[in-house]
C-alpha cells in the first residue's frame, strides 16, 4: 500500500501545486505569475515530488506515465489498476480543497474553467479539436522520451527528476495556450469534476490522447536503447 498512496500523494502535489497557481496567483491583480509561472509550477511539482517519492513508487503521478512504462518494458501490468485508481483518487482530492478554497474569496462569483483542460470554445487560445489532439500526443510522446532516457540505469544517477520536471515545465510553456496542458489524464479529470464549462464533456481527449503519446513515446526509446 506504500507505493499506491505514494502515488497519491505525489498527484495530489501536483494538481493542488500546478492546477492551484493557475487557480489562485495566474491572473492575481498586478502581481499575477501567468502562464510562465503555472509551468513552472507544474514542473516543481513533478521535480520535488519525484525527489520526495519516487524511491517509494517510482514518481509516476500520472497515468499516461504508468501506462507508457507498462508499454517500454518499465512497469508491470498488474499495477496498472491500482496506480491509476491512486492517481484519481489524488487529482479529485486536490481539485475538491482548492474548490474549498476558491470559495472562500471576497465576491467570490464562480470557478469558470478551475484550470480544466479543452479545445474549440475551451481552448484558452480557441484551438480546434485537431490541434489539441496532436500537441497532446506529440508533447506526451516526448515527455515518455525524457522520462525513459533520464531513468535509464546509464544516465548520471540522481538527476532524472531534474530533467523531468524541466521536462513538464516545456511542455507547459509551449501548450498552455493550446489545451491549457494536459499530458495526464488524472490531472485533467480531477478539477473537470468541478468546473463550471463543459471540461467534462472533453476530458475524454485528455485521456486518449496522453495515452496513445505515452505508448508511442516508450516503445520509441524502447527500440532506440536496444540499438545503443
């Protein structure tokens, strides 16, 4: 059970730290982070919660990651079920405090998008369905890339969640405007419950899409590392 509440965990940081920002300090009067802030924020996540977890559960924290490691070899498959329902069950818990807190500000009218995910009318940039499908996949794809690469047992030891993280915060700095950045489906999930859009109706491209990148991302390295 260690590993699978590690899991939690670690998502929970990461949805309450990089969903959080976007939330509460995005667009803050005058002293608002903006977008370059939320990807950092989301790469902090991953790189503190790795450091802080990962020798407990591997540091997933995401799905898609489990999934794409189960496909390069990395994972096993009978801890698919219980990783992703862990991952849920922190992305929901994460979203659900920060809906809390969101309320409690003076004039609080709503919570709008709660840092959902989407394409078309929920694209922070008015991105078609097309585009969101294909950054999700592309920058998920490489994101598996990096993942494999920087734990590979003959990468410099001890810097894997460094790259990772940097790795997340790109991604985030090139597709914020597109999807407002998915590349997990639990963080995606996790505050579509709450919002006030029709995310939910969406989200299921947030897991397809992640998912198929994921896959496509480790079977790449996979055959890369066998001819290294």
């Amino acid at each position: 059970m260690n590993k699978y509440l590690a899991e939690l965990i670690g998502t929970f940081w990461l949805v309450f730290g990089g969903c959080g920002s976007a939330v509460l300090a995005a667009a803050f009067p005058e002293l608002g982070i903006g977008f370059a802030g939320v990807a950092l924020a989301f790469g902090l996540t991953v790189l503190t919660g790795a450091y802080a977890l990962g020798h407990i559960s591997g540091g997933h924290f995401n799905p898609a990651v489990s999934i794409g490691l189960w496909a390069g070899g990395r994972f096993e498959a009978k801890e698919l079920a219980p990783y992703i329902i862990s991952q849920l069950i922190g992305a929901t818990l994460a979203a659900f405090i920060l809906y809390i807190i969101v309320q409690g500000q003076a004039g609080f009218t709503g919570v709008g998008g709660f840092a959902t995910n989407g394409f078309g009318e929920l694209s922070p940039g008015k991105y078609s369905m097309m585009s969101a499908l294909i950054i999700e996949i592309v920058l998920t794809a490489m994101f598996l890339i990096v993942i494999m690469g920087a734990t590979d047992k003959r990468a410099p030891a001890g810097f894997a969640p460094i790259a990772i993280g940097l790795a997340l915060t790109l991604i985030h700095l090139i597709s914020i405007p597109v999807t407002n950045t998915s590349v997990n489906p639990a963080r995606s999930m996790g505050v579509a419950f709450f919002a006030e859009t029709a995310a939910l109706s969406q989200v299921w491209l947030f897991w397809v899409a992640p998912i198929i990148g994921a896959v496509i991302g480790a079977v790449i390295y996979k055959i890369m590392a066998k001819e290294a």
